[in-house]
C-alpha cells in the first residue's frame, strides 16, 4: 500500500496536542529495586538535593521547545543522579498519524547506542579469558588472514593495494583503529566496495563477514581512528566464541538479568504499536518528514518496522530498538561498576577498562555520534565508548572521563561517574545535511543540566 503524506490540517492538529500534552517529570526515585522499576517512577516529585529544581524545569521546558519549534516531533530525557531520578521530560508524538503521544514505554530506534551493549558483551567474554586484547582479529575470523590494505588511490577510481603487515588486533577492533571501513560515506576503494557489496544490508553476520574479507582496509592497523563495522564484526566474533546467536547470548547474558524486556533487534507484533515515528527531511522539500517518503527512490534505509520477518543481520553496530527505562537500567550498571540489583554483569576493572581513552596522540575521533566538531579537541575513545577528558571536560562542565555515544536518528546519552549521573535522550529524527545545520541536542542538555547541578 502506498505511503501517504498526512495532510496539513491533520499535522497541525497533531502537533497542536503535542504542545498541550507535554509532561514534565522531576524529582527522584530509588534506583535500588530497578529490576522492577516502573514507569509511573519517572513521575515521582520528591525534590533531589543535588539539583536546582527551578533549573531543572527550565531544562524541562528547553526539550519541550524542541518540539514546540517544530526540531523535532517527539522527544523524552532522562536524568538519573546517584541513582535517583533527578528530572523526566516528554513531549510530542509517537505516532504522528494517529496522535499518539510519547509516553514513557515508547520504543525507539537506537542505532549506534547499540555499541557500547555490545561492547559490554564482549567484555564478558574478556573476562571469561575467551580472547585477549592482543590476540589477532583473524584468530576468531579466519577469513580476515589474507586482508589487504590502501596504498594509494586517484580520484580516476584507480587505486593500489599491499599486504597487511600485521593482522588488526582485538583492542583495534574494539576502538575503532583496526582500518576497517563502514560504507556509509567516503571515496576511497574501501568505502567504495563496502557500498558495491552492500555490506551493511548483509542478510546475516557470516554474510557481512565474506563481504567485509573481500574488501581492502583503509588503513593500517592502529594508525588511525575510523568509525568503521568493526562492532557488527564484535556481533560476529560472540556468535563463534558463544556458538549462539548475537541476539540469545545479549538476551540471555545481558537483557533478561537487567530487565531489559524491551530491548530487542527487532520489535513484536504486540509491541509494534509502542514504536514512535521516524523522521527525516526530505531530499527534495527539505521539510521533516514521516518516513518511509511517498517516493520509493528516497527510502534508502530499507525496513524500519523493526518486524522480525524482515529484519536482515543482527546489527551489534546499530540494530536494536530499546525503551527510555531499558537504557536507563543499562547505565545504571556501568555508572555502578558493572552491577545492578546485586547482579554482576561485568567486573568494575572491565567497565574502567572499556570507559578509558586507549588513543595515542595522533589518533583523533573524527566522528562521534552527534557532538559538534567544536567539542572534538579533547575526545578520546575507549572500548566501543567515546570518551571527554581533559581540558574538554573542564571547558563543557563534563566530568573527566565521561563517556558517550549517540544513534544515527539523534538518540544520544552521557554517563559521568565523576558527578554519578547520567542523561539520555531520545528522539527520532535523522539529521538535516551538516552538523551546523541541525539543533544540538546533546549540547542543549548538557548546557543546562551542569548549569542545575548544585556545585
């Protein structure tokens, strides 16, 4: 059936009920029973002492414009200080159709923010001695033994290839700096391939593991830091270690023990109702539209149902959905060394090990989620974690040694064990050409978040 755009009258109506529903959140609520946490938690209006709760409303009031601005069309954050709910704001539409309105069991897309719950994985593993940080990646992925890597190209498409040197290592796949390319942008031979194979529409991981063999790496091992499908390649090596499939061993080992019951690669039958909305703008009008767009041509991100009969790979680089609380206890793990609810996920030394910057100093994150090429200068990266340190961190109010990541449709979130807090926020938006010309989300919060925190 063919998508139709809503009519004018229908969106306008839409988002005037948007504004009229919006939901302010505040105060705390005890995180020492998350396993059972319920929704009706994030509503608790007990003052938290740690924040000004004048400023706390007015970063409230700050996410509700996003949507009263028309930036986006639904948005919900979470604040959580020492474990209790310091501010909840929701606003706008889940469903833009129907007038559904976020609510605080919606589903989201989370892209990217799927890494570091892979990172954490695979750090199970690390720690059950299944690999070592300096065992070769080919050691898991035999087929990767013969890679080669650029040596030069023209813009004539002609290029060179050489023999790799030495095999990437774990901890290169792990931080980006193993010289894998992606496929999502970029002119170099690498990119080119990955794009002419389809490597990210790989029907499954022993598929994207051929396709990836195939294809020449950017660069030399540990040379240069490359947000790559290095992640997904982590998806491929727990499924041979395991001898499970990505998506049992994260329930099994991560999700269930956490509570995550709405996390998921992909979204069922009676849940699918909970997803919100996916926008994006539109390549012609350049106006924030529903997707998919009425023109075929234009949906290029194939399914977004999330339904399980047609989701391709388990993506551990990007393809799973998860709810406002579900991420929330995810934090709530690592801000608390690895545990939460007397259940040890990952040791505290991993979660130092993951949450620390291993780059040297010529190595710079280039791309990192949805921070500001401005606020660039000091990050590092960790194991599947970017991380603020330094004089960063004292410039933005961070504390140093937090650690982040953000999805491809502006979900992003922070975790700061030097202030015990952490902020997440959801919305579903893909961006609009360069970063300069979208709303920074990340920087808003963060802005007013450090400006309520009581020194």
């Amino acid at each position: 059936m063919k998508q139709t755009k809503p009519k004018l009258h229908l969106v306008v109506a839409t988002v005037m009920f948007a504004l009229t529903s919006m939901a302010y959140g505040k105060g705390s609520s005890d995180f020492s029973s998350f396993s059972d946490f319920e929704f009706s938690d994030f509503d608790s209006h007990i003052l938290n002492a740690d924040f000004d709760a004048k400023k706390l409303m007015s970063l409230e009031k700050r996410m509700h414009k996003f949507v009263a601005d028309g930036e986006t069309m639904g948005i919900a954050t979470l604040l959580v200080s020492n474990g209790k709910v310091a501010s909840y704001a929701q606003a706008g539409v889940r469903d833009i159709v129907k007038g559904e309105p976020i609510t605080q069991d919606t589903i989201y897309r989370i892209y990217s923010m799927s890494k570091p719950i892979t990172g954490v994985a695979m750090m199970m593993l690390y720690e059950q001695g299944e690999f070592s940080l300096s065992d070769p990646v080919s050691k898991f992925i035999p087929e990767f033994e013969s890679l080669e890597v650029v040596k030069s190209y023209d813009k004539d498409g002609s290029f060179e290839l050489e023999p790799l040197e030495r095999q990437p290592t774990m901890q290169e796949l792990m931080s980006h700096t193993a010289g894998f390319a992606y496929g999502f942008s970029g002119m170099d031979p690498a990119n080119l391939e990955y794009r002419k194979q389809d490597v990210l529409g790989s029907s499954d991981l022993q598929s994207l593991v051929n396709k990836v063999a195939s294809a020449p790496l950017m660069h030399k091992p540990g040379t240069k830091w490359e947000y790559s499908i290095s992640v997904d390649l982590q998806g491929a090596i727990i499924e041979r270690i395991t001898g499970m499939t990505l998506s049992e061993y994260l329930d099994k080992k991560l999700f269930t023990p956490l509570g995550m019951t709405d996390t998921a690669f992909y979204v069922s039958p009676d849940k699918a109702d909970r997803l919100a909305d996916l926008f994006a703008y539109h390549p012609i009008t350049q106006t924030l539209q529903r997707m998919p767009f009425s023109e075929p041509d234009y949906n290029l991100l194939g399914d977004i149902s999330y339904s399980k009969e047609t989701r391709g790979m388990e993506s551990g680089g990007g393809g799973l959905v998860s709810t406002m609380a579900d991420y929330a206890r995810f934090c709530q793990m690592l801000i608390n060394g690895g545990t939460l609810n007397g259940i040890r996920v990952i040791t505290e030394e991993s979660v130092k090990l993951m949450s620390t910057n291993i780059l040297s100093a010529g190595q710079k994150v280039d791309i990192d989620g949805d921070l500001s090429s401005a606020q660039m200068d000091r990050l590092g990266f960790g194991l599947n974690v970017g991380i603020i340190m330094g004089a960063e961190s004292n410039k933005s109010k961070y504390g140093n040694g937090s650690y982040y990541w953000g999805g491809a449709a502006g979900t992003w979130f922070w975790i700061d064990p030097v202030n015990n807090l952490f902020f997440i926020g959801m919305i579903q938006r893909f961006p609009k050409g360069p970063q300069s010309e979208n709303p920074d989300f990340r920087g808003v919060s963060h802005e007013f978040v450090y400006d309520a925190l009581v020194q």
